[in-house]
C-alpha cells in the first residue's frame, strides 16, 4: 500500500461528544469526549485497523464516521471517483447513496439482528430502504451474498434465533455486503464469538475483501486480532489517536508510550512479556488529565506531559505520534 494513493475517506478533525446533563433543568453540564480531534486516512483496499483499551472511543468513532451518531464537529470526506462526499453534510437522498458506499459490521450479532425478521427479511432491508432493489431481484441478491458468506439459502426465511452465533455474524456481514459497499466498518466483529470460531470469521472478512476490492476499518481491542487483520494501524487512546502508522514498523518499534504498553501484553512465543498496561484505567472521559492524556499512566511522563497536550506529528511520510518525548524515546515491539 502506497501512501501517495489518493484515499478513499478522510476523516478532519472528527468529534464526537456526548453532553452530560444535570439538575432539574436537565441543562448540559459537561461533555463525554468520545472521540476528540481524530484525523485521519483511509486507502482504498486497506484495512486499517483501529485499537485501543475499552472506553477508549472506537465504537463511536466508526459509528460517527458511518453517521449513525450525528458528528459534533468535524468532517468526513469519502471519495468515489471524481465524486467526493461530505457525509456530515449528506441530505437524505445523498445519504442512501453514501449508505451503498459505506456499511458497518456490528459487534455483538445476537444484539444486532432483529429476532422478528429473517434472514431474507434482515439481509434484504438495506437494499429496500436504500431504494437499491425489491422483489424477486432482491431475493436473488440475497441468495447470492448468503453463498459468499457460507450461508445455505435453504435457510432464507429462518430466522436468528436458529442460527449459531458464528452463522448469526455471517448474517451480519451479508446484510453489510448485500450493497456492494466499498468501504466496510468492522467494530469487534469477533469479540462477541466463541475463540474456536473467531478463525473462521476474520478469514472469511480476508477472503470477501480480497475478493471484492474491500476497505476495512476494522476496529478491535485485541491486539493480536489487529495484528492478524491490518495494513496499517491506529492507536486510540481516551477518544484521540495516539501513533498511526504501517503494522510491521509500529509492531516492531513503536513510537507512543501506549502503544508499547499495549504490544506488551500480547503473547509472546520464547519469553513471558511483562504487561506494562497496568498503572490506572482509561480516564473519564468527561474529566480528561491536563497535558497529555496519557500522562497519569505513562512511566517516561516528565513535567511537559502535564503540562501541554500534544498532538499528532509526521516522524516519517508514513508514521504519526503524539507524544512530546517521541524523537528522545526508544520503545520495545514485538
Ligand atoms: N450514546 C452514548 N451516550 C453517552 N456516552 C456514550 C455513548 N456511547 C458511548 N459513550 C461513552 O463514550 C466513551 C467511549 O465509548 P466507546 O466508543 O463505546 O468506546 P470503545 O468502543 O473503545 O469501548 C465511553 O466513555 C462511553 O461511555
Ligand atoms: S507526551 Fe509524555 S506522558 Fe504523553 S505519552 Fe509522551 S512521554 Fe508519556
Ligand atoms: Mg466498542
């Protein structure tokens, strides 16, 4: 992957906050800062794989960019040929069209798949609401994403309940594929599965982006999962990104103190690693920590941490870190 390639989303200065209200009023009293100031680029064919501790915004972050969650501020551009999106500024026939271009994989496919429709019914919908197809020419849309999936289309008018939870995400990921999207947004698609079956379904989300010229954003708190999946990989920590940059040199030599101590907590063949994610939690999100937000946790912060925030540098064409002390710091990989 280039990194001259023109992208095929930007994501500007993304926030998301959610207010907190209070009293009898029920007046705003402060904001949840889910994601706050994310900037960042897509390529077309990649996947970008998003991690970060729970709590850390990448739920909302994939939701915003998709617009299932309305942005604070902030723009995100997709580029469609000579065609570009603002999808903050859609209206509602633009949105349908961005909906063909852009879908989402949902974590939890117990949760995610209405227990009242079937599998016709709940892979069909997006092409009904979307105005892309009905009837029969549906159905045969439908038959056909269920076999590129490994689904049977015996199983049509099923419905969830009688499916595996594995089988109920290949459900997911039909109804997310059912549209010929480009741009696909996979939030913990195998967190919620059993380990024995976790293989099955990121080798299958291999194979369909292979296949059919698929970009992922693929968010996970698993490292190793994101290791498996990604092209490049973004570091989230307390809604902003911490390091962004190609999986083999942020594996191996990682620039942000969390990024570090994230990479020392997965399992390592020859050696025990010691975990170094340890000292406190994700702060509140509402009541960030002056300076750097990782400064409470980061065993290198010196006065400037808590002093002043930084924010995201080019160290190289293809890697960005927010840490004051990245030139000065040699981190351990994997
Ligand atoms: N709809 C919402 N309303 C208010 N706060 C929310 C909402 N969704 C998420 N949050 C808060 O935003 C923060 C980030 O959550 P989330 O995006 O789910 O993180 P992650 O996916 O990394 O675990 C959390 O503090 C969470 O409580
Ligand atoms: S800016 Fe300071 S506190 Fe923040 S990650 Fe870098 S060294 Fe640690
Ligand atoms: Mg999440």
């Amino acid at each position: 992957m280039s990194a001259q390639a023109e992208p095929l989303l930007e994501i500007k200065e993304l926030k998301k906050w959610f207010p907190i209200t209070g009293g009898f009023l029920k007046r705003t009293i402060g904001y949840v800062k889910a994601v706050d100031d994310v900037t960042l680029t897509v390529l077309p064919g990649e996947t970008l794989g998003v991690v970060g501790e729970s709590g850390s915004g990448k739920t909302t972050l994939g939701r915003t960019v998709l617009r299932l969650y309305e942005p604070t501020s902030g723009d995100i551009v997709l580029h469609e040929g000579a065609n570009v999106m603002h999808v903050p500024q859609l209206d509602d026939k633009e949105m349908h069209h961005f909906r063909r271009n852009a879908q989402m994989i949902f974590q939890d496919p117990y949760a995610s798949l209405n227990p009242r429709m079937n599998i016709l019914e709940t892979i069909g919908e997006p092409l009904l609401v979307n105005g892309i197809a009905k009837g029969t020419e549906l159905e045969e849309r439908v038959k056909k994403v269920m076999l590129q999936v490994g689904l049977r289309v015996e199983h049509l008018r099923r419905y969830p309940h009688s499916f595996s939870g594995g089988q109920r995400q290949r459900i997911g990921i039909a109804r997310a594929l059912v549209v010929n999207p480009k741009l696909v947004v996979a939030d913990e698609p195998v967190s919620a599965l059993d380990v024995s079956i976790q293989a099955q379904i990121l080798n299958l989300l291999k194979d369909l982006q292979a296949q059919y010229q698929l970009t992922y954003i693929f968010i996970s708190h698993a490292m190793g999962v994101i290791r498996y999946m990604s092209d490049r990989i973004a570091v989230m920590y307390a809604g902003k990104m911490v390091e962004v940059g190609p999986k083999q040199e942020l594996l191996s030599s990682p620039l942000h103190p969390y990024t570090e101590a994230l990479l020392s907590a997965v399992p390592k063949m020859s050696q025990k690693r010691k975990r170094l994610v340890s000292r406190g939690e994700v702060p509140d999100l509402s009541r960030l920590p002056s300076g750097c937000v990782f400064h409470p946790r980061c065993k290198y912060a010196t006065d400037i941490c808590k002093n002043e925030e930084p924010h995201l540098r080019e160290i190289s064409p293809t890697r960005t870190v927010s840490c004051h002390l990245a030139d000065k710091l040699t981190l351990e990989g994997i």
